[in-house]
C-alpha cells in the first residue's frame, strides 16, 4: 500500500521535473540543436543565383582548402588571438598582483575596473575609432608631443591587427584581473607565511609559489577569453569592417560577409562550421591543460 | 629593522603608482568619450585637442533631432527585457532541476551554444525566419538575444541552488510538498539574491549583444547597438554626436553594473571564481 504510495510520488516528482525544464529543453533544441543540424546540412549544398538548391557533396570544404581568403583569415584570427591573450594574461596577472597587495579595494575602484567590460564591445570601437584618428586623434597627439612618430592604427595594414587586439586588451583585461585576483584570494595565506619565514625574495615567491598556484586560475581565464577571442567580431565590424582591404579579415567577419552580404549560404555554412571546430578544440585543449596543472 | 620598514614603505609607494597607472589607463579612453560628447562641434575635432571647453548638451540635442535615437532605444529595452525575461522563465526552473537531478546535460548545451560564433546560429536563423516572414519581428530578436541569455541565468543560478542544503527540500517532500511547490515557495526566497544578479548580467550582456540585431533587425526594430553602425556611416566628422551616442549606449549597463559589481564577479566567470 504504501509502496505503491511511493512509487506514485516518485512518478509524480518525475513528471514535474520534466514540466519544470521542458521549457528550457525545447528552447534549446529549436534554437540551437536543430539550428546546428540544419547548418551542416546547409555545408553540403550549394544555391544557384536564382536561390535553387542542390546537393554539392563536399564542395564546399574543398573550395574551403583552396580558398586564399580562408587561409588568410585564419591566421588573422589567430594571430589577433595569441597577440590579444598573451597582453591580456601578462598584465591580467600583474594587475591582479598590484590589487591584491592594496588589500581593501574600495567598491567605486572595483566599479570603474569593471567598467570597460561591461560596456558593449561596439561602444569601445567608437569611442578608440576617434581616439585613434589617424589625422585628428588624440592619441597621436600625445605621441607627437612625447617625439615619438604618429601611427595610422586601423588605417594601416601593417598595424590594424595589433591596434584591435590593443583595444580588446584595454576592454578584457581588467576581467582577467578579476579572475586571476579571485584565484589569489583563494589561495591558503600559510604559504606565503612559510615562504616568508625562509627568507625567500618577492620575485622567487612569486615564481616559485604563487605563479605554480595560479596556473589552474591563469588557464581558465585564458579559456574564457579564447573563445571570445577566436570569434572576434565586434570591435572590427565597427571599425573596419574586415579593412583595409583585407587586413584584419577574421575568420567570424569573413564567414559573416559570405553568408550575408554575398549570401552564399551553403559556404558560409562550411565556413562557421569550421570555425566552431577550431573553437571548441581550443577550449578542449586548454581544458587538458587544465588538468595538467591542477594541484 | 628600519631597513625592513623602509623597504616596506617603499614597496607600498611602487605598489600605489601602478595603481593608479592602470587606473587611468582604465578610464582616460571613457572620460574621453564623455567629454567629446558635451564639447562644441568645432572642438571636437580641434587639433591639438582640448581639455578645457564650455560643456554645452548641442551633440545630443543633434542626436535625437536627426536620428531616431529614441525609438532604437525603445527597440533595445523591448528585445533586452524580452529576452530577460524569457531566460529568467526558462532558465530559473531549468537551474533548479539541474540541481537537484544532477542531470547536466541541458546546462552543458546551453553554455556549448554559448562558445560557437554566433554567425553559426545566424545563418540557419535567418534562412527559416525568413520563411515565416519573422526577419525584423521583435519576437524573432527576442528569441535569437534569449540564446544570450538563457545561459547565463542557469549558470550564475546553479551555485546558488546548490548552496541550498538538501535537507530542505527532503523536510518539505515529508511534509508531502511537490517539487514545483518546493520551487515556487521555498528556493525561490532563498536564492533571490542570485536571480537579480543573473537578472542584471542577461540584461547586460544582451542590451550589448550586436550581431544578431544586425541581421535580424530592420529599419523599425533596430536595436541601438546595431544601429551605431549607421551613427558612424553618417560622416567622421560628426564625432560629437557619435560620442553623445556611445555614452548613451554604453550608459545603462554601466550604472546597472556598479550597482551589483559586488555579486558581479563569481556570476561573470559561470562559477569559476568564488567571487
């Protein structure tokens, strides 16, 4: 009797748990799954000019590997991603270090450090769009008056792709800072304490204690922002569109423009599809990485 | 021992330069913007620049006359709040669920779907909006942006229904509770706090969310961020109210922002970091 009372309950409890994240569940799956299977099968067909469709097998990737425009924008996209990584990690994790050594941070300095990545990506390409004018902004300005020469920044295609991963490290670096100032809150304050009672130097331990316990906090930081990274859009879109000429042409721009301003669909597919691979096995590796680490 | 004092004072000196070095390297490119954006037209692009101005609202009086700054505005609250939501509904009993099953996988999907480029999601979005004749529909961004969203309510709310003892619910299921009442009446209270601060991050995040809007968008539905585009289409040389345009973007997740910066860091980093 009271068996079958509480099987009843658990077939109940079961029934208003599936209610409770079907929602979720259907939302995903008509948004993102089917989204994503539709995809790939859209990677295997090609459009005519008319919009009539046909199966093309794999013409598409092989187009893909004799593409120069890929091959371009893929070492766009990973030069802007190392370039962009490492500035933010370096002074991610000195930044975190100078915070953490000020012990009280008063809550109106941990505002205006999280300033910049809470405003949108689209705001700081305006706003360094005119900073970095090169005729008028006040950046060179300031380089003139300290006699350095003046650079042409998103003008020029020698330095658009520095200039952008210099605008995403001002915008993403304070949001390392914060990781990585977590991780150091979380460390045991005995280390330190036996560190200090050998006698050992700051710079030795921080190399030899600090920076080994940090790590696991340092590559989730760098997960986080790789795969930001490796999709870069905004901040470009805004700026150059993918300029000058072809410069700072990312995989994601380029993908983006394929599919919607010469709307081939079919390609753009393969494209992204090949993208999020290059993504999610960045976000594998570090992960693996992760646990090597790990202490 | 005055030796050690010394050093002491001295590394704490170096320590506050560095400070305040990054804090303004931080905030010169932001104050920079404000300024431009209350300078008179031709001291906006007055080279050398100017630091010293009479401040004057010119740029965004120019702003609402000339563009429909206004109505983008109301199309960024509707799609923002929208999608808020949407992924506060779905994703709050979701959360719990995960919780409590220990059954990962929808909160694993959602955060994969997170990681792809979002032009993945965009093609095959705008081929079968396009099909129903949704493309520039305030639904069809509301749905694309609650992509955004979703994901960020069940991750900044896991740890916090985690946090809840188990011993909890198990005492309200004796006192013969359903899972959906135990939901409603009792987790809820208790992780208040973390729901308005996954609340304010899905806000943000998609208030800033530029992408989709620019394809799913059309000239009556266009969200402001996809239309600072046509802000910096409409001349260079009109970099006062382009400026008065950013700082009007960039203004409501920032305010939002300081208020909850607090709570803000461990939602940030999807639970990596105990904030």
């Amino acid at each position: 009797m009271s068996d079958t009372a509480a099987t009843l309950t658990q077939d109940r409890q079961k029934l208003e748990m599936a209610a409770l994240s079907a929602p979720a569940v259907i939302f995903t799956v008509a948004m993102i799954a089917f989204p994503v299977v539709y995809t790939i099968w859209l990677g295997f067909q090609t459009f005519s000019s008319t919009g009539k469709q046909s199966f093309a097998g794999l013409a598409n990737y092989t187009k893909l590997i004799s593409d120069v425009e890929f091959w371009h924008g893929l070492w766009i996209t990973i030069a802007l991603f190392v370039l962009s990584l490492v500035l933010q990690l370096v002074f991610g994790v000195w930044l975190a270090l100078v915070l953490f050594h000020a012990k009280r941070l008063p809550g109106i300095v941990r505002s205006l450090f999280i300033s910049p990545f809470m405003m949108p990506p689209v705001v700081a390409g305006m706003m360094w769009l005119v900073i970095l004018d090169p005729s008028l902004g006040a950046a060179n300005y300031i380089l003139q008056s300290l006699g350095l020469p003046p650079s042409d920044w998103m003008a020029s295609p020698t330095w658009v792709i520095p200039t952008v991963a210099l605008i995403d490290s001002w915008q993403w670096t304070p949001y390392v800072t914060l990781i990585v100032l977590g991780g150091l809150q979380s460390l045991p304050p005995s280390v330190y304490e036996a560190a200090q009672i050998d006698g050992a130097s700051a710079f030795k331990t921080f190399q030899r204690i600090t920076l080994p316990l940090l790590l696991p906090t340092i590559v989730t930081a760098a997960i986080l922002r790789s795969v930001d990274l490796l999709r870069f859009f905004d901040i470009i879109y805004i700026t150059t569109q993918g300029g000058p000429g072809n410069a700072s042409n990312t995989l994601n721009i380029y993908g983006f423009r394929v599919g919607f301003e010469f709307f081939n669909i079919g390609y753009a597919s393969a494209l992204m599809l090949t993208l999020t691979a290059i993504v999610f096995g960045a976000v594998l590796a570090f992960n693996r990485l992760r646990g090597a680490v790990a202490w | 021992m005055t030796d050690a004092v010394n050093t002491d004072r001295w590394i704490r000196w170096l320590n506050l330069v560095q400070l305040v070095l990054a804090g303004v390297i931080i905030m010169t490119p932001t104050v920079w913007m404000v300024l431009s954006s209350f300078k008179p037209s031709f001291e906006v692009t007055a080279y050398p620049p100017t630091l010293i101005f009479t401040p004057t609202l010119d740029n965004y009086v120019e702003l609402t006359k000339t563009t429909p700054f206004l109505s983008y505005a109301l199309n960024s609250l509707i799609v923002t709040v929208g999608s808020t939501a949407l992924g506060l509904l779905f994703g709050i009993p979701a959360a719990f669920v995960v919780s409590w099953t220990r059954i990962s996988w929808p909160a694993i999907l959602t955060l994969a779907a997170r990681m792809a480029p979002g032009t993945l999601f965009l093609l095959p979005w705008y081929v079968m909006f396009r099909q129903v004749g949704m493309i520039g529909s305030y639904t069809a961004l509301i749905l694309s942006h609650a992509v955004i969203t979703l994901p960020i309510v069940i991750w900044v709310l896991l740890p916090s229904f985690d946090a809840i003892p188990r011993s909890v619910f198990e005492a309200a299921q004796v006192d013969g509770c359903g899972v959906t009442r135990i939901l409603w009446r009792i987790a809820l209270p208790l992780v208040a706090s973390g729901i308005a601060v996954s609340a304010i991050l899905a806000f943000v995040f998609s208030w800033n969310y530029f992408l989709f809007a620019l394809v799913l968008s059309n000239g009556d539905t266009k969200t402001l961020i996809a239309a600072a585009f046509n802000f910096i289409g409409e001349g260079s040389t009109q970099w006062g109210a382009l400026m008065a345009a950013a700082t009007l973007i960039a203004l409501p997740p920032l305010v939002l922002a300081a208020l909850v910066q607090r709570w803000l860091v461990s939602g940030l980093t999807l639970g990596a970091v105990k904030g």
